[in-house]
C-alpha cells in the first residue's frame, strides 16, 4: 500500500510589504480567497486559493478588530493533526536535530519541511496535555492563530483564525492583547506577530530558492520511507532526499554556486537529519502502546457474582503488555 504524503500549505510567497487593511477576505490575484497557514488538507500539495476557505480566517481590520483582543495558547493542542511544516533558513540546523527533514512538491515548487508523523492528520510532538515534546518549535507554528495572506495587489495582510478560541471582546475578562490602540495604530504586540510573520516568511523564501538551486541540478531523488504499522508495511510517497552520490559528483563552479545561496547547508541538514525518521516510529509506538493502556479493557476484568453483580477485578488491568 502506498499513500501520498500531502503537504500542508505554507504562507504565500511573493514580495512583502504588509498592511492592515479593510479587506474581509485576502485574495489571490484572481479574487478567489486565499487560505494561508499550516494546513491543507487537500491532496496535491499547497492550495493557495480556493472556494473552500475557512470562513473563520479573516484579515485583521479596524472595523472588524478594534474593540476586540486576542491571547497566546497555552500549548500547541491546536498542532495535534499537523503532521509537516516549512522550514526556513534560520532554524534549519535547529530542525534537523530534532526532526526528519525532506523535500516535499508543492504547486509553487518543491520546499523543505519537518515531519512530525507518517500519518496525515497525527501530530507525535504534541502531547495529550498540549505540550510540545521536541527541542525545537518550527517557526510556522510560534504565531498561531494569525498567519499571513496574499492580497491581489500582491501585499500581505495579517490574518487570524477566529475559530482558534483565542480571540475575545477587549471588554471580555482581564487577560488578552487588544488587536489595536486607541488610536487605531496596531498594538506593540499585534506589530510584533507581523514583523515574525514576515521574517519567517523571508527566511521560508531562501529556503525554496535552495530547493530550486537543487532541484535543477538534480540533486533531489524520491526518499521511500516505508511506515511500520500492526496491518503491515506502509509506503509513503511523496518524499524526497538528496541524492548523496549526485551532490558528491557536482562540479566546482556548481558547489560554489550552491555554497552561496544557502543550498549546500540545506543538503547536508536534509542527509543528517534523516535518522531522525527512526524517532517518529519509537514515538508512534510508545504512544499506542500508552493509549491501548488506557482505553483497553483486559479480557476477565469483569467478573460475575452470584448476587448477579459484576467484580472488577483490577490486577487485569495492572498487567504489563
């Protein structure tokens, strides 16, 4: 059996000039919504536009936002079902420590990313009780729940997810950063989200430009990673990796070319970290292994009494597997 690994989207690329403007929707130089951010659940890769986008995204406007605020969360519950995420040029080396990294096909070109699971909607980093269990946090999952979208003059907009439960009437409790000033002028905090927002979407633009710098060389080969599961062996499709033997066989005026834009520290992050895919399995099993645990029920635990009453008999469930 082989699945395709669907990629998640990422923030759009382009130019970055930003605003908060009056727009209900982003939208794409078409006028059809955009829906920006860490997920797509649609097979084939990165949907930048669409009819199907979350009504709960909007771009963040005074007359929608002034007298409202929102919060941080206080873990990454809402990363459960991400299983991938971009990964810009500042935090590759980080990344690579903690995650396997690959090269995945998107409809704006091909982009590395961190894999979280061989499962599409299962998140191994994120604990039951919303902490995150890796060393590193990818920067696309540090300003949740706003994201940036593409507007059709080609300016980004801020957005926020207003399903996230983080966003409230600034009259509503004591907690929370107001969207904006009395003035109108963006908050210290909402401007900080921003400038992230669009820092890590220029640090997500050197890293595709790497990708391309290899692709063209053909320096990217299909990775088959097979995924280990009780109903046998499954193939995931949709990877790739360097090709080891093709980077060491790259001529001198190419390797520096690929020195120079950042795409030969990219290929040897990607080749290092992929050892790392052996955790995503011991993490896949250990959790099963923790939730039948919990959920199952021993065979025997229920004994019947002459009374007609059930006896539970505990030890069944103390047992070790």
């Amino acid at each position: 059996m082989t699945t395709k690994y669907s990629p998640q989207a990422t923030a759009p690329r382009g130019k970055l000039p930003m605003s908060f403007c009056s727009n209900r929707h982003v939208s794409s130089s078409q006028g059809k919504p955009v829906a920006p951010g860490p997920r797509d659940r649609h097979h084939g890769g990165h949907k930048e536009s669409g009819a199907d986008m979350p009504e709960t995204l909007h771009v963040i406007t005074r007359e929608r936002h002034l007298h409202k605020k929102w919060q941080r969360p206080t873990g990454y519950g809402f990363a459960a079902s991400i299983n991938l995420a971009p990964v810009g040029a500042s935090e590759i080396a980080h990344a690579g420590r903690a995650f396997p990294l690959a090269f995945v096909d998107m409809e704006d070109g091909a982009t590395l990313v961190a894999l979280f699971s061989l499962h599409r909607d299962r998140n191994l980093f994120v604990a039951p009780d919303g902490r995150w269990l890796a060393s590193h946090v990818p920067a696309a999952l540090q300003n949740f729940p706003f994201s940036l979208g593409r507007q059709a003059d080609g300016k980004f907009a801020l957005c926020v997810n207003e399903a996230s439960g983080l966003i409230r009437d600034t009259a509503v409790g004591e907690h929370g950063f107001p969207f904006f000033a009395s003035d109108g002028t963006p908050t210290r905090e909402t401007q900080a989200i921003a400038d992230s927002l669009t820092r890590a979407r220029r640090s997500l633009d050197v890293v595709r430009n790497a990708v391309a710098a290899l692709a063209t060389r053909g320096l990217l080969e299909p990775w088959p990673v097979v995924a280990k599961e009780e109903t046998g062996d499954r193939r995931i499709g949709g990877l790739k990796r360097i090709n080891e033997a093709a980077l060491n066989a790259v001529g001198a005026d190419d390797l520096v070319a690929l020195r120079d834009c950042g795409a030969l520290a990219t290929a040897y992050c990607q080749l290092f970290s992929m050892g790392n895919i052996s955790v995503l399995g011991s993490l896949a099993g250990a959790q099963d292994r923790a939730r039948r645990q919990r959920m199952a029920i021993p065979a025997n635990s229920f004994i019947p009494e002459d009374d007609g009453n059930l006896k539970i008999d505990w030890s069944t469930f103390l047992k070790d597997e």
